[in-house]
C-alpha cells in the first residue's frame, strides 16, 4: 500500500512538473509570438510609426515575396542603376504609404525601417553593445556561419571582435598583400592561356569568387589551403540555402522539422565543421608532438593560440569562452564576410569599368604611372585616387550587403522615438545609397567624381561596410584586396562588356549578378 502511494505520488510530481513545463512553454511562445510583438507595435504607433497590416503568423513576407517576383520576374530591359525598384519594391510602396520610418513583419517579427541619416549614425555609433543581431536572423544563419563575429552579440560580440581585429590591422594586414598578389598572377596567367586558345569572352564573376576564395583560404589556412578550398565549396552551397532560410522560420519549431530543407542544411554544415576539425587537430597534434611551438600564424592559427593561452592562464571574461565551436564559426563567418563580399565588390566593379571606357582608361593610366608595369605596393595603394573613386561608387551603386540590421535589447531612445526592447532595425543601405535626396539628381549614374566634390561622411548616408564600433572589421583587408586586384587586371588587359551580358541584379543574402558578367578581354601590349 505504502509502495503505490510513494509512486501515486512520484506519478502526481511528474504530472506537475510536466503540465508546468507546458505552461511555461506556452507562456513563452504566446508571448513571443503574440503580446511582446503587439506590445511594441502599440508603442509605435503612438509615436505616429505605422506600417501594412500583417497576417497571423506570417506577417508581411508574403506581401514581399510578391512584390519582390514581380519585379525580378524579368531582366532589366538596359544597363542601368536604378535598382531600388526592382530589389526593394516593397520598400518603395510603403515608404511611399508610411513615411521614411515604417514597421513591416517579416513573421512575427516586428521590424522598423529606418532611412534617417542622422538616428542611423546615432544609433550605429551609440549602441553598439545593446543592439545586434535577432534570434530570427541567428536561427536563419546558424548552420552557414553559427554564432561567429557577423551574429554575436553583447558581450561575446564584444570580446570576439577584440580577439579578430589585431588579424587585419597594421604589419598582420600588409602581410596578406603577398597572398594577394601572387594569386591574382595565378588568375591573370589562366586569363591569358584560356586568351591564347581562342576565348575572349570571360564569366568575370567566377573567376574572381576563385581568386578571392583562393586569397581567403590562404589567410585562414595557409598550409591547409586545398582542404580550405573544399571547406568553402561546401559553404557555398549552405549560402544558397540558407537565403531561403526566412521562409522556413516563419512557423514556430519549424526549424525542427525532419524536412529535405532542414536535412540538406544539416548534413552540409556537419561535413564542413567534420573538415574543419581535421584541420584543426592536425595543427594541435603537431604542437603536441613539438613539431611547432604554435598553431600557426595564419587566421586559424591566431585563434588556436588565443584559446589555449586562456585555458593555460584559466581566463573566462564575462562567461565568454573561446571554444572550439567559435573557432570554427569564426572561420566560416570569414569565409562569407571575406570572400563572397569581395567577389562581388570585383565583379560589380569590373562591370562598371568595362560600360565605362574614359573612366577605365584614366584608372589605368594611373596604375601605370604609379606602378610601372610592377603590382601595387600596399603603399601605392592610397595613391591610387582614380581607382579608389571608382571602388567608392561601385559600392554605392551595388553594395553587397542591401540591408543592414540590427536588434534593440533594451529599451534606447533614438532622436524623437522611444525604440522598446526586442523591435528590429533595418537599414535599407540600398536605398540610402540611391537616395536622389541624399545624393543629387544623378543619383543613379555612374560618377565617381562625386566622391571629389561633396562630403560622405562613413556612417552617415555612405555605409557600404556599416560604421560605428561593430562597422565590418575586415573592410581594410577588402579594400586591399580590391585594389591590387583590379590594378593588376586593369594593366594587364582592356575590357568591355559582352552583348551578351544581361542586367538582373538579385539578392541571395547578398546583391549578386543573376546570370554573371560576361566581359570580353583584350590583352594590352608592354612597354
């Protein structure tokens, strides 16, 4: 009798225990599906913020994905640079609607467009460490590039960024120059073999996501460069999957699903972190062994130290620990931040120069007087006006990365508005970037020269690599790369752009050209 009463009681317990978990659960999830999104939406509509109505659960990405469709649904009918229509169509009808500062839902997730220059600068510079990254956009990126520096936040945003920026500043930044130079060689003297045997039309964009792949893997990985270079075909592939990532995570726990999708993105994120861990214990058994007295000096290697010389000094800063987790995430995070970005900054660029010929020729004429024929010292580089106006205008017409965004994690007054803890930011960069007000009536044309005339100030309505404390950390080693790149390419070969070429610009996290740009290549004679 005794023995039934004790399990009575251990079932009743159990029963508690179980129905509590599931009030708690469904506590949480109405209040982060339901009250704190209508929360924040009454709050800003008192201060006059108001935007499209939103469907249950799905929000406004329905309406977007429309929008967005139709307006891609066909190539643009000529080469020009009024893409905010077709990209950010969305955006148009409901600042038009709304006003330069509109709340959309992309799910439940309530977001508020900003194109205010001065709140963005505030709000960038002010409160880097109480605003980041949402818990949507972690869950869409957490298999491509995991919790690296692109998606942490707070504290561990903080000391992740102070362990990743010695890697590109000073000497540590010019010692990559060599990496640079001797692939960009690599690539020019596949140009001209592929030249010799009769093609002069040129997919440019793929050749240079080779080069920068190629740059990348040689910085993170050194040594272990082929086995980088599988690493980063396999990242390609979860980017692709994981832009389809926002309708996926519309519906609670749907990222639990035992989906193809959600099957695919798994199974390609445990191959690259099985590859990366082969590299890693390579390194580590040769510092075992005495082989090497360090892991090396390479991006990987840095890391490698930093997290053994604090477990050796038992540091934890702020329960933040450098892990073999973060370690790999970092190394992915460079891999899309350093390689994806800049391809497309070469490419776009490379477009750009070959539908303008005045402006490639005075670019090379300057490469020619500075450099003689030789590729570009580090110390060359800032002398390269021409070119440097001409990079500055390729990402303001065609920034990589469209839309900027960040979360409120605490209550912030920004300017006029109260912004309440858990409301998202979006910058659309894109727009500001083509803004007619911000930048004149020639906004959408190619004309470097702007950047000669008037004042852009970083952070302000120019924010191709975002501004403030959390700006991308890797822009000098771009602006680097780019550069000596396009100086090498641009003394070595003249270039137009093919009738073949058709004009689509898309987004697939980041703005690429849809079917490529196909250049045709003719190779200059030396001196």
């Amino acid at each position: 009798m005794e023995m039934e009463l004790i399990w009575l009681w251990i079932g009743m317990v159990i029963l508690l225990l179980v129905l509590y978990l599931m009030c708690r659960v469904g506590y949480e999830s109405i209040s982060c599906y339901w009250v704190t999104p209508r929360r924040i939406k009454k709050i800003m509509e008192k201060q006059g913020v108001r935007g499209p109505k939103p469907r249950f659960l799905l929000g406004n990405i329905f309406e977007m994905a429309s929008l967005v469709s139709k307006s891609t649904a066909q190539d643009m009918d000529s080469i020009h640079h009024d893409v905010v229509s077709r990209l950010l169509p969305h955006f148009l009808v409901w600042s038009k609607a709304y006003g330069k500062r509109f709340i959309y839902w992309n799910g439940v997730e309530p977001r508020m467009c900003l194109t205010e220059t001065e709140l963005i600068k505030e709000l960038l510079s002010k409160y880097s460490t109480i605003s980041g990254k949402s818990w949507l956009q972690q869950q869409g990126s957490k298999h491509f590039i995991g919790r690296g520096l692109l998606m942490a936040n707070g504290h561990d945003w903080y000391h992740q960024r102070h362990i990743v920026a010695p890697a590109f500043m000073g000497d540590k930044l010019k010692s990559y120059a060599g990496y640079m130079v001797d692939c960009t060689k690599e690539m020019l003297k596949s140009l001209e073999i592929s030249r010799q045997k009769g093609q002069t039309e040129f997919e440019i964009g793929e050749y240079m996501t080779r080069l920068t792949a190629d740059i990348i893997s040689r910085t993170e990985f050194d040594t272990n460069y082929e086995k980088g270079k599988q690493i980063f075909h396999l990242l390609t592939l979860l980017q692709n999957l994981c832009a389809k990532a926002t309708r996926h995570l519309w519906f609670p726990g749907s990222r639990f699903f035992p989906s193809k999708y959600n099957r695919e993105i798994k199974s390609l994120k445990s191959e690259v972190e099985r590859l990366l861990m082969e590299i890693i214990q390579s390194r580590k058994d040769c510092v075992e062994i005495g082989r090497s007295s360090s892991y090396g000096n390479d991006l990987l290697g840095m890391l490698l130290n930093e997290m053994q010389k604090k477990k050796s000094l038992s540091l934890s800063e702020n329960g933040f620990s450098l892990n073999l987790q973060v370690i790999m995430d970092e190394c992915k995070t460079f891999f899309f931040a350093g390689h994806d970005t800049t391809a497309l900054l070469l490419t776009w660029t490379v477009m750009l120069l070959a539908t303008n010929p005045l402006w490639q020729d005075r670019v090379r004429a300057e490469v020619k007087q500075l450099c003689n024929s030789h590729p570009p010292s580090v110390e060359q580089l800032s002398k390269l006006t021409s070119l440097n106006l001409v990079i500055n205008e390729s990402l303001r017409l065609y920034p990589p990365a469209s839309l900027l965004p960040r979360m409120a994690f605490e209550d912030i007054k920004l300017g006029d508005l109260l912004i309440p803890k858990g409301l998202s930011i979006w910058i659309p960069v894109l727009a500001i970037h083509h803004s007619e007000e911000l930048w004149g009536k020639d906004v959408n044309e190619f004309n470097p020269e702007r950047f000669t005339t008037k004042s852009f100030a970083s952070g302000r309505h120019f924010i191709p690599f975002a501004a403030g404390p959390r700006n991308c950390v890797g822009q000098g080693f771009a602006l680097m790369e780019a550069k000596i790149i396009l100086a090498m390419l641009i003394s070595k070969f003249s270039f137009t752009i093919s009738e073949n070429y058709r004009h689509a610009p898309v987004v697939v996290l980041t703005m690429k050209p849809k079917y490529g740009v196909q250049i045709r290549l003719e190779p200059l004679n030396d001196p």
